[in-house]
C-alpha cells in the first residue's frame, strides 16, 4: 500500500508538471498570436487609410494590374524565370565559396618550432625531448586588396544575374504592348533572354557594375564603424550613421533607375546612360503616376505576399495543433512564414517587373502618338481610357477595324496590310543595337 501511494504520488506530480507545462505553453501561444493580430490589425488599417486618400487615382493602377495579369496568363512560362535564376545565383555563390577556400588558406607557410620535455612519474624533467613542428600561413601583406576584389566580384555577379533577370522579363513583356496583333509574339520569354545575351550584355553589365561599387562602398563604411565603434565620439557615430543611410538611399534610387532604364533599353535598343536620361524624363513627366503605382502598386503586392504568409502560417497552425509532443508551436509556424515570404517575393517580382514595363510603355505611347489616323495607339482599350484624348482615340479604333473588317471581307483574305505601321515596326523585325 505504502509503493502504491508513492507511485500514485508520483503519477500525480508528473500529471501535475505536465499541465502546468502545457497552461505555460498555451499563455505564450497566446501572446505570440496576440502581436501578430496587432500588426495585421495596423497593417490593414494603413491600408485602408491610403484607400480611402488615393482612392480617384489607383484606377490606372488597377488597369496595369489586369493588363500584366492577362499578360502574364498568355505566356505562363514567365513564373518559372525565378528558378532558373536561383540556380545562377547558387552556382555563382559556390564559385564564390570555392575561391575564398584557396584565398583564406593562401599565404606564405611559416614554420613554429616547439620543444617538449618529457616528464618520469615523480614529475621531474628528464632528458628526453622531442621537437615539434607546427606550420601556419601568415597572410601577404595585399590580402586585404585581394579580398575586397573578391567581395566586390561576388556583389557584382549578384547584381548580374539579377539585371538579366530584370531585363529578360521586360523584353517579354514589351514584346506584347508593342505588337498591335499579340497572336504573332511566340516564344516571348524565350526571345526576351535571347535579347539579353545577344545585344545587352554590356548594359546589363554596366548597369550592376553602378550598384556592386555602392554595396561595396557601404561594406567598407560598415567594417569602419564596426572597428572604430568604441573609440568613436557621438558626433563621428551620428555622421557615420548618417553616411550609411544616405548610402543605402542612394543604392535603392540607383535600382530604380536601373529597372526603368532597362525596360527602356529592351523596346528601344538604347546604350545604357542614354535610357538612364530618356526614362527618367519620362518619369518626371508622369510624377503623379509613378509616386501612386510605386507606393500603392508597392503596397498591394507586398498585400498579396503577405496573404500568402497568412495562409501558410494558418495551414502550419492547424498542423502543428494535431501534434500533442509539441508545445510551442508559434517558432516553427514563424520560421515556415518567413519561408513562404521569402518565395512569394520571388514570384511576385515577375508581376511587379511587369507593371513597371507596360507603365514604361503606355506612357512612351502616350507620349509619341495621338491616337490619330497614322498615329494609333498600341495600348489596350482599357489603358486607353486613362489618355486625354480617349474618346477620340477609341473612336480612330473602331473607324480602323471597321476598315480593316471591310477590306479582308472584299478581299476575301486575312489581314490588311499596315497593322504594325508607326514609330515601332513588329518586334519580328525589329533589330536592337548591341552594346
């Protein structure tokens, strides 16, 4: 009786541990969940505040937004483009490893000499000794150089490779906004990398080349304030902090005038500074616009990644709750959103590409034509709508496929000739300056 009223002791206190674990466990799932509901509840009353100011002026933002999606539906292989850049960018980086493998064990081998005396079983010296010889590499005197060299090599390819991404997809894209009859753009992705490798690799080059030398300007500025920052006065600490942030603001300017530059590069052949000037005067020509799709257009696909993040983290939530051995569950349901962010960003880069394309196209259009005979938009009917002289432009249209239906009608044939006539010939022929 006694060993039975321990052992239900025992069991008792173990029932005990194991609830009061559990209660523990439940309270911090709780409060995790409880700031996570605080920054979806912040998060969505921004979005509603920025809805309810912009709300008369998202409407050629959500054009662009049909007009990239039914883009992106016509050649459905452009998703895919992200893996195939992974894996450049993953090769690169164990080029990368390999090499800085035989740079940190480079150097000159210096030999260190030890002598070791051997002991009897009192402790006391004996005259047996035996010499060890141990061998290190001490570093050339230039290996700093070298280093910096590498690290600028590796920002430099990163950048590349993303370049070309940026460029293949703007190619593919543009391909469709400047072909009146988009039945005739085949293989669009395909063209669009062909495009890049056959005549803007010196852009595309030079372009990354900008940002791998102000990554490296900020690495440098940081390796400074990671050794001075103990012996730095407040003044030095607030100008170097300062220095980094315009740096890191001059990096994220330089990007953007690089995509845009690219996406004019890849309809208009243009050398690399010269699409620099032309689009960014066309962007100051637009301002309006482009403040209002780059921060709401910005805003909304960061929407749709973070609803991604949400159902991943609810699927992981209802997983991890059938499984009784684990407790805390809000870390492993965090660590599977940051993946699933980290993906849908990936994907979601294609479509954000896209949009800052056909924008770059409709308001070069805009611009070069009128809408009149001779002078026809290569915009949608629905980007139409956003143009000042809409009306008249629609009703050219519609005057020209009334002709045009006349025409195949007596001649009992397909086309009528002239459907691609104007600034832009078909993108079959068209043939783009090599840099």
């Amino acid at each position: 009786q006694w060993y039975q009223r321990r052992v239900r002791g025992y069991k008792a206190n173990e029932e005990y541990e194991a609830s009061a674990l559990k209660l523990e466990s439940t309270a911090s799932n709780v409060k995790t969940l409880m700031i996570y509901a605080i920054i979806v509840t912040v998060v969505c009353f921004f979005v509603l505040t920025l809805i309810i100011f912009l709300r008369s002026r998202i409407g050629l933002m959500v054009t662009l937004f049909k007009e990239a999606g039914l883009m992106v539906m016509r050649m459905i292989t452009i998703v895919f483009t992200p893996l195939l850049l992974a894996l450049f960018i993953m090769a690169w980086a164990a080029l990368w490893t390999f090499v800085s493998g035989f740079l940190y064990t480079s150097g000159e081998a210096t030999p260190l000499i030890f002598i070791r005396e051997y002991l009897d079983g009192a402790n006391s010296p004996t005259n047996e000794t035996a010499n060890i010889t141990m061998v290190y590499f001490k570093d050339h005197d230039y290996i700093n150089y070298v280093w910096l060299y590498h690290l600028f090599g590796l920002y430099w390819g990163t950048e590349f490779f993303l370049a070309c991404h940026e460029m293949a997809i703007a190619g593919a894209f543009v391909q469709f906004y400047w072909t009146r009859d988009k039945s005739k753009v085949h293989f669009p992705v395909v063209r669009g990398i062909w495009w890049v490798f056959r005549y803007h690799l010196g852009t595309v080059a030079f372009g990354s080349c900008i940002i791998a030398i102000i990554q490296l300007a900020r690495t440098i500025l940081a390796y400074i304030q990671n050794k001075t920052k103990d012996s730095q006065s407040e003044l030095v600490k607030y100008l170097l902090m300062c220095l980094q942030c315009c740096m890191w603001c001059f990096e994220k300017v330089m990007k953007f005038i690089n995509r845009n530059a690219y996406i004019y590069t890849a309809f208009k052949g243009a050398a690399f500074c010269t699409s620099c000037k032309k689009v960014f005067a066309l962007l100051l020509s637009n301002v309006v616009r482009v403040g209002v799709i780059n921060c709401v257009g910005a805003f909304i696909l960061f929407m749709g990644k973070f609803l991604v993040v949400m159902v991943t983290g609810m699927i992981g939530y209802f997983m991890m709750q059938k499984d009784t051995e684990l407790y805390y569950w809000a870390i492993p349901v965090l660590i599977a959103s940051i993946f699933a962010f980290a993906v849908a960003h990936t994907f979601f880069s294609v479509y954000e590409i896209g949009i800052d394309a056909i924008f770059i196209c409709f308001a070069e259009d805009e611009t070069i034509n009128d809408g009149t005979p001779g002078r026809e938009y290569y915009m949608s009917k629905n980007l139409m709508e956003w143009v000042d002289n809409s009306g008249e432009a629609l009703k050219n249209l519609k005057r020209k496929k009334k002709q045009q239906k006349a025409q195949a009608k007596a001649a009992k044939s397909g086309d009528a000739g002239g459907s691609n006539q104007g600034m832009y010939p078909d993108l079959n022929d068209m043939e783009m300056g090599s840099k």
